[in-house]
C-alpha cells in the first residue's frame, strides 16, 4: 500500500495576500498616470455628488493639463497614456465629491502622496533612530545617559502638538514672505520624520548593549577594529532585521499621522491630494441635506485596508526574523 504524499499547508494566505496587496497598491501609486483615469483635478459640476455607478463605463474628455506638477517620469507616463488611450478615461465609478471630480481617480492619485509620505518620513526616522541608538548604546556610561535623557525627556513632550504648532508656524511664515517659495509637501516629510525616531533610537540601543559583550565583538576590538568599522560591520548587520520589523509598524504609524494633519487642514494642500484630504473632503460632504457617504467610505476602506497589510507583513516578518518563532510558522 502507497503512502500518499502531503504537501504541508500554508497556515497563513492572509499574510501572502497582505504582501500581494502592497505590491499591487505600489504598483497603481507609481504608474497612476499611466491608467486610463480621469485627471484628479478635472472638475464637472454637472456631475457633483453622483454616487457610484456603472453606467459610464468609457468617455472622453482626458485633461493632461488639470494633472499639477507632474514631474518628468510622470510626464513620461502621462504621454505613453494619450498614446494608447488617447483622450479616452474611466467613468466615475465610484461617484463623484462637491466638485463633480472622479474619486476613483482621487483615490489613485492619493495613495501615491499618502505612501510618498510614509516611506520618505519613515526613512528619515530610520536614519535619525538607528544612528541615535547605535552610538548611544555601542558607548555606553555618560554619553549613552546623556543621550537617552534626551530621548526622554523628548517622549514626555507632546510631540503631536509640536508638529501642529510648526506645520501652522510654517505656513502662517509662506502666507506671509509668499517670495520664499516653500514645499508644503517636503516640510510635512521632515516634520513627521523628525518626531518618529525615538522608538527607532531606544530598540536599536537595547540590541546594541546585548551585542557588546560579545565574543566577535571583543574579538573585533582586540583584531584593531576601529568603532566605526565595529559599528558598520558587526552591530548594523546585526540590528538590521528588527530594524526592519519595527520600520514596518512605523509606516502605517506615519501615514495616519499625515491623514490625521490633513484632516485638520495642516497637512497636504489642494490641489494635492492624499487619502487624509479625501477623508477630509467626505467627513465635510456628511450633511443633513444630503449624505455622500462614498466619500468617507472608500478613501477610508482604502486607508483601513493598507495599513492592516502593513502590520500583517510586518507580524510576518517578526515571525521570520525571531530565532524562538521559525520552528512554528503561521
């Protein structure tokens, strides 16, 4: 009698879907002005709050020109656009807000701000934490206490007001020297960045103190190593993967901190749009007179949905990078 052959079963598709979602999310942010949409500023009051629906499928009307700013790929890809759809564009699918402007479109073009916002702000978290943790911790006595007094003493300030009160500073500074051009957009990434290091700095220390005493490090130390080979060599590589599971958890932290800034009106600017200015724009849409609630509904379902991928790929990735969880993957 035979032995059948068993295939192990894959006890999680809800994280390989996690990572196949991001990907697709990614893939639409980048090549949006590639997809047969209608541009995100395109305005048709004759269209205003219409809710989803699928009756116009196709028409024409494409406006490059409504497109702000496009940067030079963007205009590459806007160009390849007109060549194979010409002035052909998607029906609003998914309704329309106050201005008769394609949500569908909005939507597109949003995620390509909101995740601008998480990676590059999530970077510059990165860079400031793990430099600020490795010394710290690689240093040890007076300059390792110095330095996570610091990091203290910045938790116990209530950073998200400080950022409102130097987002509001900022602008209120543009509106009055409008002669000093000023990015609205590269401001919010520094800004975010800059307050979401600290977590960062302290699990990148706590590694570093179990990593000094080790024996390649005393064996680093006695071969002539110099700190900073010690540090870009052997701690670096070692902190690198709960580096990269805490930096999974620190995008989704950023985007909403960006969607919660739009959502007060300080964070992205029209004619930009991210999914925190669509959150916006459908909270105000909720009337008693009229209910749009396409508006909030599917900006919030595509907010909701990408950061619960977010966290699962990075529980995934905790599991792949803890020595204690790789004999029972899920």
């Amino acid at each position: 009698m035979s032995r059948r052959e068993t295939k192990p079963l894959n006890r999680a598709p809800h994280r390989t879907f996690a990572a196949r979602f991001l990907v697709l999310v990614g893939v639409v942010a980048v090549l949006v002005p590639l997809l047969p949409l209608a541009a995100p500023s395109e305005v048709r009051l004759e269209e205003k709050l219409a809710p989803p629906s699928f009756g116009t499928l196709w028409r024409d009307g494409f406006e490059p020109d409504r497109i702000r700013d496009p940067g030079p790929l963007s205009r590459v890809l806007i160009d390849a656009r007109i060549a194979v759809f010409g002035d052909g564009q998607l029906g609003p699918l998914l309704g329309t807000d106050a201005l008769g402007r394609c949500l569908l479109s909005r939507l597109a073009w949003g995620a390509r701000l909101s995740l601008a916002v998480g990676l590059v702000a999530s970077a510059i978290s990165l860079i400031i934490g793990v430099l600020w943790g490795a010394v710290a911790g690689y240093s040890g006595g007076r300059v390792d206490d110095i330095m996570m007094r610091i990091v203290d003493i910045l938790y116990a300030l209530p950073l998200m007001f400080i950022v409102i009160f130097v987002v509001a500073l900022l602008r209120g500074f543009r509106n009055e020297h409008p002669e000093l051009e000023t990015n609205q957009i590269i401001v919010l990434f520094a800004v975010i960045g800059a307050t979401s290091w600290l977590t960062m700095a302290r699990i990148v220390r706590g590694q570093v103190l179990s990593l000094r005493g080790t024996e390649f490090m005393d064996a680093a130390r006695a071969a002539g190593s110099t700190n900073l080979s010690i540090l870009r060599r052997h701690v670096l590589p070692n902190v690198t993967p709960i580096v990269l599971v805490t930096l999974t958890l620190t995008i989704p932290r950023v985007m909403l901190f960006e969607a919660f800034l739009s959502f007060l009106g300080l964070g992205v600017e029209a004619p930009d749009v991210s999914w925190g200015v669509l959150a916006r724009q459908g909270f105000d849409a909720l009337t008693a007179v009229h209910v749009s609630a396409w508006l909030i509904l599917f900006p919030g379902l595509a907010f909701a949905s990408t950061l619960l991928a977010m966290n699962v790929l990075g529980d995934r990735l905790r599991d792949a990078t803890d020595p204690r969880l790789r004999g029972d993957r899920r």
